[in-house]
C-alpha cells in the first residue's frame, strides 16, 4: 500500500525485507557480467553488508527520482521510502501535502535545490525575502544558490521575537514582486524567537504572486509546526518545505525530505538534481519507520510533547532559584529560554563560560547567547548573532525538547546547570567579600594616616 505499517517490523524481517530487495539489484545476479564504468563493485565485504548490498544509490543520471532498470530493488527501495515518509508527513499534520522525496543532502543544501529550480521560473528575481534567523546553514543556502538575501529583522513582542509582515510587504513594494525569487520562512527555531507567521506570509505570496518556500528543519515532529505549514497552505501559499531526517526521525545526518502541494513542482525540484545519488538517507530512513511503525511514531511525538512541559516547568523553578526567568514564549513549541542577566552583569565572559562548562560536563545542545556579539557570513555582518535580534533585552541559555528526549536527559541538564550556577554564584559572593575586606582596609588605613 506504499504506507507506514501501523506496527513496527522487529529487525529479522526489515533484513529477509532488503535482502529481498537487493537481489533484485544486477550487481547482486549469480552470474552477472558487467562492463560498463558503474556495475556496483564493491570491494570490502563489510562496505557490501553496511548497505545490505544495494549498491547503486537511486535514480538515473537526469532524475533522482526514475527507475534504474539495472537496480529494480533500489529503485523499489526509493519508490517506498517516498511514499512511507508521505504518509508520516500526513500523519504529523500536514494532511493535504500531495508529494515529497528524500534528498541525500542536509537541509541547507536541499533548500538551494529548491531556491535552483525557482531560477528557472522566475529568470528576472535576484532576492529572497529572510524574516532574520541565525542559523548559518539557512543563510548560506540562499548565498550558495546566487540571491541576495533581504534579511527583514524580527518585532519583539513580550520576549518573542515574530515576524514583521509590515516590513516584508513594504520590502516587496520596494523591490518589486517579479524581482523577488521567494519568501524564506521558518518554523522550528531557537526561542527566544518563535515560528514565522506562517498563514500571513502565505497570504502576502498569493496576492503577490510570490513563491514561498519554509525551512522547517525540525518542525515534523511538532504539531504546532505542521499545523502552520497546513494552514498556510490552505489560506495561502507555500510551494515547498523543507525538513531534517535527522532531527525529525533520530538517524544519521545526510538527509532532508522535500515536500510539497503541487506534485509537478516537487517534481520539478528532484528533476534539477544532478546525476543519481546515495540510497544511504534513504535506506536509514525506512528501516526506522518500519521498526517504528505508525504507532510506535506517535508515541515518540506524544512523549516529546510531554517532556517540553516537564523541561519548561522545571527549568522555570531553577530560574527562580536563581533570581532569572524562564523567558516568556508561548508560540514556540520545541525550544526554550533561560534569562541569565545576573551572570552577565556579574562579568561579560560568564555567558560564555556557562556554556564551556556546561558542554565540559558532557551537556550538549544547549547555547549560550550573549549580549551584543557581532559575526560576518558570507560578507553580511549581523550585530547581536544568535539572539535572532540586534539588542535582545538580555543574555540567555537555550535548552529544546526534541524527540527522543528522555526524563534522565533532562534531570542529569538541570542538576549540572544548577551546580555550575551556583559556581558561579559562589564565585561572584567570594569576590564581593574580598573588594568589601580591601574597601574596609583602605578606610581603615586612610583613618590611621
């Protein structure tokens, strides 16, 4: 039925599953003679047995998505994987998404691919439309594709940091719609910014007749995220979006999904790959859903859900305990913030410390944001880099529930954060004492003279 089982497979039967698909491949044939420059010779039987000897990658030369006859079980292999993560797209939300595929490049390069196949719609546009987020690979992407990015700076309302639609239609108007190649939008990001206004931006594309295109690296597995993509969609525009299978489906780095509303467009993005390309995404991706199945999928995504109310709650009583505030961010669903403006009025390099010690205590993942650090990427410079904002208000660490977090994942994080904050404390108590102790010798000495 090219769907998600609803129960998973147990490991014996996704093997006797691939091994049957890769006898189907020539380079597997008893007898086979090839003589040609690619007839899936492997050398190291442990290279043949980590791919379980399906060899030829996916797609042909013109098409990542076309049947390469002399590899019926990879390309079987890729038709199923398609259709399986279009069906867990569904699952998680996206309901009416009427295609997608699996693209063995991370989600940076997979939203060039996107940005390529626009050039060719709209030869005249040089700009993409950036609502600010500061994570470099979404940046580059454009840079790497040849656009100018216009990068429109997020509205601070509360703690959040959301979109400016006033300045992205205003951005338009300047430049004018035929010369804009799309709309760049996000989802999952780190609070204390939050998902771009996702319908709005929609509508703004429709009635300007933009393309829209959403980096949604790790927003599968938030409901809050998928729902934007779907109504977006609904009332609006979206043309493609973009996810992680890393992030979303816990396997190794090296591949995005691309997917989409019009099946002729997703088709045209596979169609601008060139030449085939590695079946390894792919094959990670399907031995996971099929152990998972569609149930063991959900329960995943339900426990996510249930550990960022845990993370959120517990984190906001160690703030407390230390005169900070768990930042105010309703809208994200997946990421959250931790002020830290005692620690940086105490010393400017206490953020960064904090965030030295933490990863030296074997933390990994959370950031650290100081105030007021400038970074230059590919020529563009942005003042206050990571914070999403040229003057955030304050300093802060970040912390996400992501799937497959655990409840020891976030206890073990809150008693080393707790210790290395109270380190400092500590320190900062120490210092005072002493500058008190030499402030009082000072007088004393000024009263003897």
């Amino acid at each position: 039925k090219g769907k998600c089982p609803e129960d998973g497979w147990d490991e014996s039967t996704i093997e006797l599953f691939l091994h049957e698909l890769a006898i189907m491949d020539s380079n597997n044939f008893l007898g086979n003679c090839g003589v040609g420059e690619r007839e899936g010779r492997v050398v190291s039987g442990l290279v043949a047995r980590r791919h379980y000897r399906l060899i030829h990658g996916i797609g042909r030369s013109g098409d990542i998505s076309a049947v390469q006859p002399k590899a019926a079980g990879s390309s079987l292999l890729n038709k199923l994987t398609n259709s399986v993560v279009l069906d867990v797209i569904k699952l998680a939300g996206v309901r009416t998404v009427t295609s997608c595929f699996v693209v063995p490049m991370a989600t940076g390069m997979s939203l060039t691919l996107c940005f390529l196949t626009l050039r060719h719609k709209r030869p005249k546009a040089k700009y993409i439309i950036w609502p600010r987020i500061d994570q470099k690979s979404c940046f580059k992407s454009m840079i790497t594709a040849g656009f100018e990015p216009v990068v429109i700076e997020n509205v601070l309302e509360g703690d959040e940091l959301r979109t400016d639609l006033e300045a992205v239609e205003a951005k338009i108007k300047a430049l004018g719609a035929e010369n804009i190649l799309c709309v760049h939008s996000t989802t999952s990001c780190f609070a204390p910014r939050v998902p771009d206004r996702l319908e709005e931006l929609a509508v703004i594309c429709a009635n300007y007749d933009i393309p829209h295109v959403v980096n949604n690296a790790y927003g599968v597995q938030s409901s809050k995220c998928m729902h934007l993509i779907q109504q977006g969609a609904r009332v609006g525009r979206i043309d493609a979006f973009v996810q992680s299978l890393d992030k979303n489906f816990m396997v190794p780095v090296g591949g995005a999904i691309i997917a989409g509303f019009n099946e002729s467009f997703i088709q045209e993005i596979s169609k601008m790959y060139p030449g085939r390309a590695s079946a390894s995404p792919s094959l990670d991706v399907l031995i996971t859903l099929l152990s998972l199945g569609t149930s063991g999928y959900k329960k995943l995504l339900k426990e996510r859900k249930e550990m960022f109310s845990y993370l959120s709650s517990e984190l906001k009583k160690l703030a407390d305990n230390h005169n900070e505030r768990l930042l105010d961010t309703p809208h994200n669903p997946i990421s959250l913030a931790m002020s830290l403006k005692n620690l940086d009025e105490t010393n400017d390099a206490a953020v960064t410390q904090l965030g030295s010690m933490l990863f030296t205590r074997q933390v990994s993942g959370a950031r650290v944001v100081p105030c007021g650090s400038v970074q230059t990427v590919n020529n563009y410079t942005f003042k206050g880099f990571m914070s999403h904002a040229n003057d955030y208000p304050c300093a802060y660490l970040n912390a996400a529930s992501a799937i497959g977090i655990k409840k020891q994942d976030v206890d073990v994080f809150l008693k080393r954060l707790d210790k290395c904050l109270k380190t400092f404390r500590k320190e900062a108590k120490q210092e005072k004492s002493i500058n008190e102790i030499s402030d009082s010798n000072a007088a004393t000495e000024q009263l003897e003279n």
